[in-house]
C-alpha cells in the first residue's frame, strides 16, 4: 500500500515536473539577462585571448597562454571580428580591423588544412567585410564590391586554390600557404573538406566578380554528388586523385556534416536549386538508412547496413538544417533527443553510444562545440517554443559551472566528471556564444526578417542591403544575401517587371508565413505591403540613405537593359607558388607508378559498366578505427589491394603496361605544370567531367532587391518555381 502511494507521488511529481518544463515562461526582463550574461562570456573569453595569447591561434585557458593550432594566424581574433559587430562593439570592432589589416600576412611558409583555412579565416574575413559598414567604418569606394578585408579573403582564397588542382576537383586536405600542396601530401580528403566551400567561395565570386571561386567549389560539389553509391549515400574519406571512397562510413556527423549543411545554405545563398534538389535526394536516403527512431546512425554507403549505432555531438546542426527547410516538426523531436543526452551528463560527449546510452570510451569530451545551440537558435527563430529558450539556459548554466576559468573557458576533457582540457577552440567565440547570444537577442539585426533595410550606392547602382535573411557559414560567419546581390545581379542589371511581379505573388500568397516572423517589437505601419518601413541606423556611410520602402512603386516600372554578367577574370592571376612546385624528393617508383596509374584512370572517363564494377566491388571492411578529431578513419583493411607494388614489382609491371602509359611514366617529371588556377578553371569548363544535375534552372530564381525573401520562402520549405511566376 505504501508502495503504491509511494510510486503515485513519484509520477504526479515527474508529470507535474515535464508540465513545469514545457510551460515555463521568459519574459523579456529574463531574455535580456540572459543575453547579458552571453555578452560577459565573450567578453571575459575575448579579453583573455587578447591578453594572453595573441597573436597566437588559440587561448590555453588553463595555463593561462596561447599556442598554434590550425596554423599561424591569430585565428581566434579572426573568428571572433563579426561577433563584435553583432554585440554593437563597433570601437573594438574598428580597432582590431585596423590591427588584422596591419599586421596579417598569410605569405607564411606553413600547412594549414583547406577545410578550416576556408571556413574560419576566409569566413570570418568575409563576414567582417561585409558587416564594416555598421561600425561605421570608412568605406572604400566601391564598397561592398571592394574593400580590404575582401581583398585578405580573396588573397587567402587564391592560397588554397591549388588544392583543387586535382583530376576530380575535388580538394587536397592540406595546403603550404606559400607553396602550394605540399610535397608528398595524401590525396585523401574528408566529405565535408570536399564539400564546404560554396558559401565562402561563391561569396567572394559574387563580389569581386570573378568566377573562379564559385566555379572550383561547384565543381568539388558535383564530383560528389557524382562519387555516391548506387544507394545514394556518400562516404567519409575520398581519394580526390582517384575518386575510390577510402572510407565508407555513411553518417550526417563528423566528416561529412557540413557537405550537407553546404547544399542547403548554398541553395539559399546563391540561389541554385539544384543544390537543395541535391539535399533532398541525399535527405531521402539518409532517412531510409540511417534514421532510427529519430536518431541517426552510421551505415556503409554501398548497402545500408549500420555499422556504428551512435550519437555524435557534430551531428546536433542536423535539425537546425532541417529547420531551415521547414521540418521544424521533425527537428523538434530529433532535438529533444539530443537534449536528452545534454541533460544525462551536462554536456553532450563527442561520441555516445545509443546502445548502451552512455558515452563512448575515449570520446567522451566536450570541446566546447556549437552544434546544439545552433539547431536551438534556428528552431527559436521558428517555433518560439520556450522550451529551447530553457534548453540554451542548461547549455549556458552547464558552461558557466564548470568549464570557465580565470583566464577563460576550458574544454571539458570528459563529460563524466567535468574534469578541464587545456584548450579553447576559436569556435567557441565565433560559433557557440554567438549562437547563445542571437537566441538570446531577438531584436538582432540579424533577425531581421526583411522588414528593414539601408540603401547604398554601389557601382552598380543604388542597393538595399542588411534586409536579413543572412546565412551562416559553418563556423557561423554571417553573410548579407543583398550584398552578394548587389555586386552580382546588379551588375546584370535588375529585370524590374519581374521583381514587380514577385512582389505581387508574395503580397497575395504568402503574408501569413511572413506576418508570423516579424517579431510584436517591430512597428508594421503598412499592412498591405512586404516592405513595412525602412529603419536606418546610425550613419555608417555618406551614400546610405534612409529609405520608406512601402513607396516604392513598381507598377509603371519599365525592363532595364540587362547588362551581360563578367564571365572572365579581370584580375589577372600571379602563379600562387611563386615557384616551381618542388619534385618530390626520392620519390620511389612504385610512388611514381601509383600516381600515374590514377592519372591514367582518372583523365578516361570510366562508361556505364565499368562504373556499376566500381560501385559493386567488395566492400572494404575496417578492422579497426582510429578516430582523430572529428572524423572516423579505418586504419587497417582486410583486403591487400590498396598496398602498393614493392619498387621490383612495379618495375616489371611497367614494362607490361600499355606504351602510352610508360611513355608517361617516363615523361619528364620536372616539367609537371604547376598550378595555375586560369588554366584550371579553362579545364574545368572544357572537361565538363560532371553532368549538370537536372534541376539547373528548374526554378525561376527570386530576381529580387530582397533576396532575404528567399530563406523565408525556404524556410516554408517551397522556392517559387515557374508555374508560380506565371499565375
Ligand atoms: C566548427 O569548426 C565548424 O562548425 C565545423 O563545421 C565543425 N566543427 C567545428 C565546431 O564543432
């Protein structure tokens, strides 16, 4: 009987207890605690950086010093620059602005990975050239289609182009800042350093006019997508010489995360949507196969069968994605789940095992990682659900207790007994406290959901920018869609008829999404129009001007000439080596051969059969898995066929070979052109070694002054196709 009692309580009390969860309430004296209580955060981190590491990459905030990491760049006051903007710190914005363009020069005799070169420093340099104006910096004319942070980006940009020089185009890992890939580098490369370069690099094409960049990343894009299995789902590791998957783990986690993330965003910021057609094909399989119980798992890519039934805390940006696709519902499970292990521990650990529901040995770290309050944020922004305002208060609560220090915050070495790790990833400034603070700081600019915005002059004519609808890279660098617009449609010149019909559709179709995002705070003077009124702040630039964007009056508007866009460089490329690329010293001939057998394979184009034997070949079992950072790497095969030929063998095979293959063997080695991105761009275009997907121009993309009206329809999970326009 008293059991009985006793075992009522405990469920009245738990059942009260979830009721108390999903109802607790903010109010707007609470959030803007909280928000406070992020920008201490940054703050106390930042200033720690500034005083004990700079110009070192990273803070070690337990010894109270800095040390290298990535490479040799002040990472963490580049990854850190556009948060300053996006807490209205415009005096140290400006002040570090100044200090980055003095002293920065990436000519550096160092390797760095491509991946992370990419997305933090190019990301970060982008970002903060983008958001200048708001600090009211002085602008150089031209601006945003010029500037001096663009040219660093650009400049880093042009370091890591030789990694693409590969007979797939799909990138090296590595890359020597001044000599291009370094000699003897592995020509293995993960699925998200493959496939994470669309935001930053169709960025920089976007602006400064130049086709390079978004063309090599696109192409990188396309090589996997052509690379999948017959199932449909991709590895984790690739031979960018070869195209053969040297790891075959399927999984939306680490190594592979932000190849999907890149076709999203891309899709969105760019406005292909092939990309997103990409995604969806890919979504498909990957809920087929690895989704379980709103869970996700790692399979082999050529059948499906699970291999690793795990949690990564990586994956956590999964229902932040779906979420930008309108699956708000589905993410919403997905992270209740992942919360649910947040909640077990205090942290989420790298690895979880979702058999045995706890930690896997090893992994059970956790270095300060964004992924769950990014997915947080994004479903915030959505939903307005309370309960992920209390879910970022856990995250904001555990960091506080245990991983800050004096000079600092650590990363927690292992989620079991909160014990410190001598290390803070510049993430940490550039993604996670961001996160926290814009879930936190509902007013943001960056929330704007194009209510707002502030009129430039541009070279190419008067622009509205900072109408929201920004797009995060994977390091969570902010980037204004309008400004891309700007420098790019603009130049072509904007069809006004067309834009005037969009407006139309979206006034007569879609004010219900979009009544619902604009934020009670926001005054909405004009109900009958998408653009409410024009806010204008502050005075950033002589051309800005403050403009009532609810007079704006299309209807006797006539077609402009469309001015034909730049398809050729005018910069004129200087080689990126400088110098000859170095032959590789003592290079064995079975190392020649092997090389040149994948040139061999790769420049003939493999037909139908010989494909389907690729893709049938028998799977390659790891026996054993060492899992570095992010990514799963098998280190030992059961088969023999990837050993190479011992220098003898190779020897005697050679002569057997087909003569063209030993005239090429023979050929002289030192003339091995080096790279030069016009040429490869040329050969890019001329190989067209990948069909265009099907969807290319299946939609007729939004040729608006706003494009920040295209993430809103995304968000609704629907472009505006064809039949649309043509109502
Ligand atoms: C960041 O560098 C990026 O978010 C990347 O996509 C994954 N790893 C870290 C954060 O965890």
């Amino acid at each position: 009987m008293f059991k009985k009692i006793f075992i009522s309580i405990v469920i009245i009390l738990s059942l009260k207890c979830n009721i108390c969860l999903s109802i607790r309430e903010y109010s707007k004296e609470d959030i803007v605690k909280l928000r406070e209580e992020v920008r201490e955060m940054f703050q106390h981190a930042y200033d720690s950086y500034l005083r004990y590491a700079y110009p070192y990459d990273e803070l070690r905030p337990l010894s109270c010093d800095g040390m290298d990491t990535w490479g040799s760049y002040s990472l963490t006051l580049i990854d850190a620059l556009d948060m300053l903007v996006i807490m209205g710190n415009y005096t140290e914005f400006n002040r570090v602005v100044d200090i980055v363009l003095e002293k920065q020069n990436f000519d550096m005799d160092i390797n760095v990975s491509v991946f992370e070169t990419n997305i933090r420093i190019i990301g970060g340099l982008l970002s903060a050239h983008l958001l200048s104006y708001k600090s009211g910096m002085k602008l150089e004319p031209g601006w945003p289609c010029n500037g001096p942070l663009l040219r660093l980006a650009e400049d880093v940009a042009q370091r890591l182009i030789a990694a693409f020089d590969t007979t797939t185009g799909m990138p090296y890992g590595t890359i020597n800042l001044k000599s291009g890939v370094p000699p003897g580098e592995t020509s293995i490369t993960c699925t998200a350093g493959v496939g994470t370069y669309i935001i930053e690099f169709g960025t920089l094409s976007r602006l400064t006019g130049d086709p390079l960049y978004e063309e090599v990343a696109y192409n990188a894009l396309k090589a996997l997508y052509y690379h999948k299995s017959p199932i449909g789902l991709v590895g984790n590791h690739i031979d960018v010489m070869t195209g053969r998957w040297t790891a075959q783990d399927a999984g939306i986690g680490g190594g592979v995360d932000s190849y999907f993330e890149y076709l999203v965003k891309g899709a969105i910021l760019l406005e292909r949507p092939e990309l997103m057609s990409m995604f969806n094909e890919a979504r498909q399989v990957i809920d087929k196969y690895l989704k379980k119980d709103d869970w996700y798992v790692w399979a082999t890519m050529l059948r499906g069968h699970v291999t690793l039934p795990v949690f990564q805390s990586l994956e956590s940006y999964w229902p932040g994605l779906l979420s930008l696709i309108g699956e708000s519902d589905t993410a919403m499970r997905i992270i209740h789940n992942y919360h649910s292990v947040w909640k077990q521990y205090g942290f989420t650990p790298e690895v979880y095992n979702l058999g045995t529901g706890e930690a896997s040995s090893a992994r059970e770290s956790y270095p300060l990682r964004p992924e769950l309050i990014e997915s947080i944020m994004y479903l915030y922004r959505d939903t307005r659900d309370p309960i992920l305002l209390q879910m970022g208060e856990d995250i904001l609560r555990s960091i506080q207790h245990s991983a800050r220090t004096p000079c600092g915050f650590a990363t927690i070495k292992d989620v079991r007994d909160h014990r410190k790790e001598d290390r803070m990833e510049s993430f940490f400034l550039s993604e996670t406290t961001k996160y926290l603070y814009l879930l936190f700081d509902p007013d943001n600019f960056i929330h704007n959901p194009g209510v707002h915005g502030t009129v430039i002059d541009t070279p190419n004519g008067e622009c509205i920018v900072d109408m929201g609808g920004y797009v995060f890279n994977t390091e969570a660098h902010p980037i204004d869609p309008t400004m891309l617009y700007c420098c790019h449609e603009a130049r072509q010149g904007i069809n006004v008829s067309e834009v005037h019909r969009i407006y139309k559709i979206l006034d007569e179709e879609d004010n219900i999404h979009f009544m619902s995002m604009i934020d009670a705070t926001i005054p909405v003077k004009n109900t009958t129009s998408y653009y409410k009124e024009a806010v204008y702040y502050g005075d950033p630039m002589n051309s800005a001007k403050i403009m009532d964007l609810s007079k704006r009056d299309l209807s006797n508007a006539q077609e402009m000439p469309i001015v034909p866009i730049k398809t050729e460089t005018s910069t004129g490329y200087v080689n990126i080596d400088g110098i000859e690329r170095e032959k590789v010293k003592n290079e064995s001939l079975g190392d020649i051969l092997k090389e040149s057998m994948s040139n061999y394979y790769n420049n003939t184009s493999l037909n139908e059969n010989e494909r389907e034997t690729v893709a049938e070949a028998p799977e390659i079992k790891a026996t054993e898995k060492v899992e570095v950072d992010d990514i799963i790497i098998p280190q030992k095969f059961e088969t023999e066929k990837l050993q190479p030929p011992s220098s003898t063998k190779a020897k005697e095979a050679v002569k057997m070979l087909p003569k063209v293959i030993q005239d090429f063997l023979n050929s002289d080695w030192k003339s091995k052109p080096k790279c030069e991105p016009q040429h490869m761009i040329e050969r890019i275009r001329k190989e067209k070694r990948y069909p265009e997907h099907p969807d290319v121009g299946k939609y007729n993309l939004l040729l608006t002054p706003a494009p920040s009206f295209m993430q809103r329809i995304s968000l609704a999970g629907e472009f505006l196709n064809k039949k649309q326009l043509e109502l």
